[in-house]
C-alpha cells in the first residue's frame, strides 16, 4: 500500500511538471497549433496512467495499480536522480 502512493506521488509531481510547462507555453505563445496535439497527447498519457493506477487500486488490484504507475514512476525518478546527481558533483561536460 505504500509502495502505491509513492509511485502516485512521483506521477503526480511529474504531472504537475509537466502540467507547469505546458501553462507556461500556452501564455507565452511556445505552444500553438502546430503542436498541441503532441502537448494533448502528452497530457492524455499522464491522465490515463494516473487515472488508470487509481481505478485500479480502487476496484482492488494495488499490485497492478503499481505496475501501472512504475510505467512514469521509474523514468522519472531516474530523471531526478540524475539532475541531482549533476546538481551536486558538477561535471565538466568539455
């Protein structure tokens, strides 16, 4: 059970990002026409991982819920593992 809600915090945060981004290129004109599809197709994905890892916990299968969400949980913990990891050791990238 708390394996669920960890990996649905980590989805959530990584909703909210993305979520940021795409406000943010909406108000200053990055995101247009020619791309929404894509941005709506992004945005899609994250509802229907989010949405699918709760109904799933909620209709009473926590492990596949898991599964579900481990699909964004593990890429994007991996992510931040690895801009912590530049953050903190600064390499030289010449």
């Amino acid at each position: 059970m708390k394996l669920f809600w960890t990996l649905f915090s980590i989805d959530g945060a990584i909703a909210l990002i993305v979520l940021f981004f795409f406000f943010t290129g909406l108000s200053d004109g990055s995101v247009s026409s020619f791309n929404m599809t894509l941005w709506l197709a992004i945005l899609g994905g994250l509802a229907a991982i989010l949405g699918g890892g709760w109904l799933l916990k909620s209709n009473g299968h926590p492990y596949l819920a898991s599964g579900v969400l481990l699909i964004l949980g593990v890429p994007g913990l991996l992510y931040g593992l690895f801009i912590l990891s530049v953050i903190i050791l600064q390499p030289r990238w010449n």
